[in-house]
C-alpha cells in the first residue's frame, strides 16, 4: 500500500500535465501504456510466484528423496555385509527379502522422480 499511493498520485499529475500542455492523445498514450505495463506486471508477477513455490516443492522433494538414498545405502551396505554372515545360520532369505524390499522404494521414487520432471 506504501508504494501505491505515491504511484497513482504521480500518474494523475503526469496524465494532467500531459492533457493541459500535449493534449487529450498523448494522456491516452500515457495512460494505455501505463496500463498495459501494470497488467504485463501483475501477470509476471504471478508466474514468478508460481514458479517460486514450483521450485521450492522441487527442492523439498529431492531433499526428501536423497534423505531414502541415504537410508536405502546404508541399507544395502548392511544387508550385503549381514547376508555373508547370516548365510551361516541359514537366513539368507530373509536378509534378501530385506534387501529387495528397500530395492522397490527406491524404483518407486525414481519413477516417481521421472515422472515429475517430465
């Protein structure tokens, strides 16, 4: 509201002052343009809030997808470095079913991830 009020007064001065001393065209000219500059404005104005919150949604969900990367390797490490000393005691199965379990979360968010980006 602060910058409102001293633009629209220096457009009604600048459009008066057009009128008395240019005449009633060159004030329309002023004023189309003046126009037309608010609105190409106003629409910028929104895609670059769209694209803003677009590009911080985008942040958030690669953080969150590097944040299962970081899960799913420690996993794999673990599952790899237990599955030779479980195989011991029989329990290979398990720790492969482990294994691919947290295999199908990370298709799913690639997949996911391809098809958000195109």
């Amino acid at each position: 509201m602060n910058m409102i009020i001293p633009s629209l007064i220096e457009a009604i001065v600048g459009s008066v002052l057009l009128f008395h001393h240019a005449g009633a065209p060159f004030m329309g000219i002023f004023l189309g343009s003046l126009l037309a500059f608010l609105a190409f404005t106003r629409t910028a104005a929104k895609v670059l809030v769209f694209n803003f919150y677009n590009l911080q949604a985008r942040q958030n969900f690669v953080a969150k997808q590097k944040e299962q990367d970081k899960i799913l390797d420690f996993l794999v490490t673990e599952s790899l470095s237990n599955y030779f000393l479980v195989k011991h005691f029989n329990a290979e199965k398990i720790e492969l079913a482990k294994y691919e379990s947290v295999l199908n979360v990370n298709r799913l968010l690639k997949t996911l991830t391809l098809l958000e980006i195109s």
